[in-house]
C-alpha cells in the first residue's frame, strides 16, 4: 500500500509539473510575481548527463529536490524488467575491469569466471555465485524485486550468512556482526549507501529497515564513488533507461539529507586524466597468526591523487581487496608457509606493482586433546547400549570422538553421549572413547567400560518383530505417511496394537490410533495415509487413509509404537527437536524394537522419495 500511494503522489507531481493553462481568457488581467533574484546551483552537470537531468531544478529546496529527482528516476524508469532478466545484463554490469570474462562479487571483491553463475538452467557444474538483493528481497514487492540497481552478484556462502540482516558499522572486511547484523566491508559500504539510498527515491523504502540513515550517509562520504559503480549506472542505464543518481553525484545525498560532505562530482572542474599509478606498498608486517590466519600490515601507498585499495595476493593468486593498510587473511591450514603480497590502486584504476613477497608460517598443531574421562553405561535394550563421558579440552578445538568397541574402531561422534545399535541380546561388550582435534589429532582412550546388552523377551504376541519401518515427513503439504513392518517368520495380530504421538515439545503420548482389525502377515507392511495426501505413489501404497492427527505431524512430532499401553518401538526423540525435517526415513535391515531413537537405524531420503513405500 505504501508503494502505491506512494506513486500516485510522484506521478501527481510529475503531470503537476508538465501541465499548462490553455484557457488564459479566465484571468483577463493575472497578476504579475515580482522579479525574484534567481539561485545558482551549485552543480555543473556534465554535459553526458545534462539531457538526462535537464528536468530537475538543482537550486530547488531539500524535500523539493527530492521529490523532482524522484519524479524523473521513476518516469525514466521505461523498462521493466522480469526478475529472470537479470541474467542478460547483471554480468556485464559487475563486470571485472581488468578481465572482462569474469565478475566481481559483493563483499569479496574476488573475480570469479561469469560462467560460475548459480542457475538450474546453467549447464555449468561449476556455481559459486548467486544474485545478493542489497536491500533484502523479503522486504520487496513488485518491480522492486527485478530493479537491476539493487542487484549485485555475490558468493553463495557469503549471500547465505548475510541473509536479510541490517547493516551496521565496522571496519576491514565483511563480516556477521553479532549474529545479527552485517558489515558491508570498507571498500563496499558507500556502494551499499547508494543503492540503499536509490531505493528509498525510487521505491520510498525505509532506511531503518535496513540500517539508518546517518549511517548510509556517513559511508557515502567516506567511501567515494569507484570507477566500478559508474559502469555498473551506466549497463543499467542502458538497460533500464533510469540512473541511481547517488553514483552520478553522491553529494545529492548530503544536499537532500544533510550529514557528512560527500564528494561533489559535479564541481565544474574538468576531469583530468590521472595515468599514474601508487607507489608500491612496502614495510609488510606480521601482526598476528594461528592455526588458520595471518594477520598482516604495511606502510601506505602513495598516489598524485588518492590511494583508494590495496589488493592482496596469496601464494600467486587474488585473496581480497581492502581500503585499510591491514588485512587478516583466514581459512589457512596449520603448519603451512604462505607467500603475501600487496598492490595499491586509485580511482582512476592505476595499480602498482606489488610488494617485495612476505613469508609467513601458521601454527602448527601437534597437540592431542586430553583424554574422555568417566565413560559410562547409561542406558540398554536387547540391541542397543548407550554411552556417556565428559568433553575433552584441547589447544584448538575437539571435533568429535571415536568410539571403539572390543578394541575395533565403530565410529567418530560429535556429541559427548551416543547410542550404539545393533548389538547382540544378551552379551557383553567393551567400550573405550578418544577425542579427535579439528586438526585430526586424536588422543589415547579412555580407561574401557563395560555393557551388556538385555536379553530378547520373546513375546509371544510379536513385541519383538513388529516395528515403525517408514515415515514420510516431506514438506509438500499433507502428503504423509507411516509404515508398520512384521518382520518375523508368523503372522501377527494388531489387535493391542495402537501408534501416538507427542506434538512438538510435549511430554505426553496423545492421539491414540489403533491397528485392530488389521493382521500382519509375515514379511508384510501396513501402510496408513493422509487422507488429504494428493501424490500418487503414497495413494497407490496407502492401506489405511485416514485424517487421524496421528499422521499430521512434523519433523519434531515423536511417533510410538505401543502394544497394550506399553511403548516398544519409537521413531524422534522428545523435546522438540528437528529429528526429520523435510525428510523421509526408512528403517535399516536387521533393526528391532528400541525405545530409543536411533538414528544410526534409519536410512534417511528426500521429500521427493517415497519408491520403497509398501515394501518390505
């Protein structure tokens, strides 16, 4: 609603302005204003650009100005693009300078091949970016979401931790910011600015959505328009018909909304040519390093007119570009020597050569964790023992631990307790555990525990051979299902059998569905559906349809298994964590009854698929 009422008023004050009077025979005689000294503007526009803007009055007042500007951004505004569109002029518009068959990315500043783009329609196996909405798509609707002006290509691990966070301050390089809140990186935030500020002019969205207004204006001063930017105005230009004019002159910013001096570019003063590069950044220092970062700086470069970056190399190959004189330079490996260099650029697109190569060594990591101590026996059932033991502590970080049985290696583990499956009845084993470091530095094991399994109970009414064998979870609606297995070599009657289950973070076995009147053959399923379910493959496989609450549940929703009011076999864990989201599971062959979820029982599938359904 805003949007609209917000273009009516624009459109009212565009045809305002371009009506006349035709009929002067009302006014025989009108008055005359008298003579007003006229306002200089303060701006030259250049003569590219003064066919483009020769509707604005540049001596009008702030809000005035303001709504002439965004008058003339949304009547320029002739194509209206698709959001799939974007493909045929965002690559060229992020065009690397200084290699025309790649990008740069938002944030990174690496330079990536234009083929690595993420699509399903790319036949390219290779996709490493994707398209970053600087103001966040969430918050769009309409054209906005297409406007090239606010699209930028970005890495996709990057895109997906910067999420729909606001911006805040900060220095260096991007960064998350608490969790919740992100930084542009130094050589970005003006970028940022001004796209920003072009949608509030074009779009009159808010900027505390996003960030605030002092701090936009505070980066559009201090981080000055690239040679990138002007590229990246006039591709969409060309493609849009409109311009940001925060790119053409960011000191519009200031005139409109005050705060910091931004650059006037617009000043009248020819543009000369600037052919000389930066001198070559020297003095590089270790400052700090670890397991994994360097951490460097050096003595600033000099130019005739600006140093604006300096761009980091490691081992011979692009890293990142920042706007300080220091860098920490992550994700290395322990142990290891790295060669870094550095070259300074300015505005006008000079580079120096780079820096005499800095040597550098991380940390390397020979230390084990300390060993698990008081390894215990928690829990057991006729197939299954469960294991607890207190964390280890290391120099770097524990990332997991190895579990050993009877001295054989059975599997590393994250966590500091586990649940082994598929165990004997009725026999004893011997458990020891030992910490792994994220560095694959394992320490000795732990003093050996002890477990013995319980024995079978032979059930003459087939507690031990029937069990949940599916579950299709899914995320397409009501399309869900579970799947009852007889594994024995008898028929067995489900007279006293009965599923519930416990809704999200529950305690308490609720809506009761019972299975009498139904009998499992040997080897046979029972497959119970939702009734409102509309894939076929789970309609073809249903013997029961049913709108029971039973089979309406999520990823968090425990399903039991229950003979005579007594639980023998469970499917999810209590507490209302996500054991299945979006997924289906299918037991695993040789599985039997457990109280006790397992995961190492389950084979776990798409959403999609559900071919097994029915069978056994």
């Amino acid at each position: 609603m805003k949007k609209f009422i917000y273009s009516l008023l624009v459109s009212f004050l565009f045809l305002f302005a371009c009506s006349t009077d035709d009929d002067n025979s009302k006014v025989p005689n009108p008055p005359v204003d008298p003579e007003v000294p006229s306002e200089e503007s303060i701006y030259v526009i250049p003569d590219a650009l003064v066919g483009y803007y020769d509707s604005v009055d540049f001596t009008l007042s702030t809000e005035e100005l303001y709504d002439e500007l965004a008058v003339l951004t949304i009547e320029k505004h002739k194509n209206i693009l698709g959001y799939i569109d974007r493909h045929d002029y965002l690559y060229d518009a992020d065009e690397d300078p200084s290699n025309p068959a790649n990008v740069l990315l938002l944030y990174s500043g690496e330079s990536r091949s234009k083929d690595e783009y993420q699509s399903s329609g790319n036949p390219n196996d290779v996709q490493t970016f994707n398209t970053e909405h600087v103001y966040p798509k969430s918050l769009l609707e309409g054209d906005a979401i297409a406007d090239l002006h606010i699209l930028r290509v970005a890495d996709i691990e990057i895109n997906e931790s910067r999420l729909n966070f606001p911006y805040v301050d900060g220095d260096g390089q991007y960064k998350l910011v608490n969790n919740n809140a992100f930084y542009p990186g130094d050589e970005w935030r003006g970028d940022v600015a001004r796209m920003i500020m072009y949608m509030n002019l074009r779009y009159n969205e808010p900027f505390d959505e996003v960030g605030n207004l002092d701090l936009f204006l505070e980066w559009n001063a201090e981080d000055p328009v690239s040679n990138f930017e002007i590229q990246r105005n006039e591709v969409i230009s060309d493609a849009q018909g409109n311009r940001n004019p925060f790119i053409d002159n960011p000191h519009l910013a200031t005139n409109i909304w005050g705060g910091d001096e931004a650059e006037n570019r617009w000043d009248g003063e020819a543009d000369s040519t600037d052919d000389e590069a930066p001198t070559v950044p020297e003095g590089l220092t270790v400052d700090e390093k670890g397991f994994e970062n360097i951490k460097i700086s050096w003595n600033a470069s000099t130019d005739n007119v600006a140093v604006t970056k300096y761009y980091i190399e490691v081992n011979g190959e692009y890293y990142t570009t920042v706007t300080s004189t220091t860098v920490n330079i992550i994700d290395l490996a322990p142990g290891t020597t790295y060669s870094i260099t550095v070259a300074a650029g300015d505005s006008a697109g000079n580079d120096s050569d780079e820096s005499t190569a800095l040597e550098v060594t991380t940390i390397a990591d020979e230390e084990a964790p300390s060993v698990p101590q008081d390894l215990a026996v928690t829990g057991s059932s006729s197939s299954s023992i469960s294991l607890s033991w207190t964390a280890s502590s290391d120099n770097a970080a524990v990332q997991g631990y190895d579990i050993y049985i009877d001295d054989e290696f059975y599997k590393n583990v994250e966590s500091v307790e586990y649940t082994i499956a598929g165990l004997d009845a009725d026999q004893t084993y011997s458990f020891t555990v030992a910490a792994v470091d994220i560095y694959n530095n394992t320490s000795a094991q732990s003093i050996a525990v002890e477990g013995t399994t319980d024995a079978e109970t032979g059930d003459s009414e087939g507690a031990s051979s029937v069990i949940i064998s599916e579950y299709i979870e899914g995320s397409f609606g009501f399309n869900k299902a579970l799947e009852i297995a007889n594994f024995s070599d008898e028929s067995v009657d489900l007279e006293s059998y009965s599923l519930m289950k416990i809704t999200n973070a529950g305690e308490t076995w609720e809506n009761e569905f019972s299975l009498a009147g139904y009998t499992l053959e040997a080897g046979e399923v029972l497959v119970i559906v939702n009734v409102d379910a509309d894939r076929q493959g789970l309609l073809d496989a249903a013997d029961i349809k049913t709108d029971h609450q039973v089979v309406n549940f999520n990823g968090n929703d425990p399903i039991g298994l229950f003979l005579d009011g007594v639980l023998v076999d469970i499917l999810g864990e209590k507490g209302g964590a996500d054991f299945a989201k979006d997924v289906n599971l299918r037991r695993k062959p040789g599985s039997t009854p457990n109280t006790t979820f397992v995961p190492d029982e389950w084979e776990t599938f798409s959403d999609e698929n559900t071919e097994g359904l029915g069978t056994f």
